[in-house]
C-alpha cells in the first residue's frame, strides 16, 4: 500500500530521542505536522494544524498520534470525513479529562470526544503511564472501536522510555496495515 505516515505529536513536540523522530528519519513516507505553539496548544490552532497537514498529502494516510495528539485525532475525526486516512496508531492518549494526569494547558481539549472512529486504529498504552490510567485507556478503545494494546511498564511511551526506533511500535504499525 502506498500511504503517508503522518507524524503527529503531542504537548511540547517530540524531542530529538523521541521514537516519533526516529521514526520520521526511518521512513522516507513521513511527514510531520507542525503546530504553531508546542507549549501553550489552543485546540482550534491544533485543528488547523493537523487539517492543513492532511490537505496536503495526495493519497491514503496513516496517523501515527502521541499523546496531546490523540484527542486533537478524536476532535478532528469528528468535525471532518474523508476518505483520505486508512488508519491511525494512537500512542500513549493524555487523559486531557483528568486534572490528575494532565497540565492545565490541555484542558481546551476537553472532553475528548467518544464517537468511533471512521478507520482502523490501533490504541497503545503502557500500564503505568502517568499522564492516564489503564482503565481510561481501555475505555477510550472501546469507545472508538480501536484495537486496544497493554506494552506493560514502559512509562509515557516518549523521549524517557528511550525507545529509540521502537521496533515494537513498528510491528504494531505493520499490523494496522495489514488491516487496511
């Protein structure tokens, strides 16, 4: 199949040990969306972000979200249908719901929508993930009829979790493309 691998990342942007841009340097079908502030996000600048970047690419996509970036996916599935994504891997979602998981400057992306998602996603998590529980994630799988992955103790999935080209992720990837 030939698709764009759309890197979309959360609070902050994905620093330079972050697998999201290991994965960006691995993948010559990548791209990446570019936000106007990575530290201070306003949900409707995100929107137009991630729809700009989509715009963009001629052909099917597949989103590959990171924290933040999960619930701007479920917002921006739910305001907008094409049939340009074939699919997303929805790592690690900040439970932006919960002042006990995350920062202040996320709660504008408050609630995170529950409708299912139009394609094919895979959501992974770690057990213990601080910026959500197990039991939220699960939830927020089933409510977008995701598949729902446990990688057991390996933190936030970011830049500390030192995943590198987490190869790990990619057989997941290559399983949603089975999928599609």
């Amino acid at each position: 199949m030939d698709f764009t691998l759309l890197i979309v990342p959360g609070l902050g942007d994905s620093g330079k040990e972050h697998w999201q841009n290991y994965w960006l340097n691995k993948f010559e079908n990548s791209k990446k969306v570019i936000q106007k502030d990575w530290d201070n996000p306003i949900l409707e600048d995100w929107l137009h972000g991630l729809s700009s970047s989509i715009d963009s690419i001629e052909g099917p996509i597949i989103i590959v979200a990171h924290s933040l970036a999960v619930s701007l996916v479920a917002h921006w599935s739910k305001k907008n249908t094409t049939n340009k994504i074939a699919g997303a891997l929805l790592v690690a979602p900040a439970d932006v719901d919960s002042p006990l998981h995350t920062p202040e400057e996320t709660r504008n992306f408050s609630p995170i929508p529950l409708s299912k998602l139009g394609y094919p996603t895979i959501l992974v998590t770690s057990a213990n993930d601080p910026y959500i529980s197990i039991e939220k994630a699960v939830f927020l799988a089933h409510q977008w009829g995701s598949t729902f992955i446990n990688v057991g103790l390996k933190g936030h999935l970011n830049s500390e979790s030192q995943l590198q080209y987490w190869e790990e992720g990619q057989d997941l990837l290559n399983s949603l493309i089975i999928k599609i």
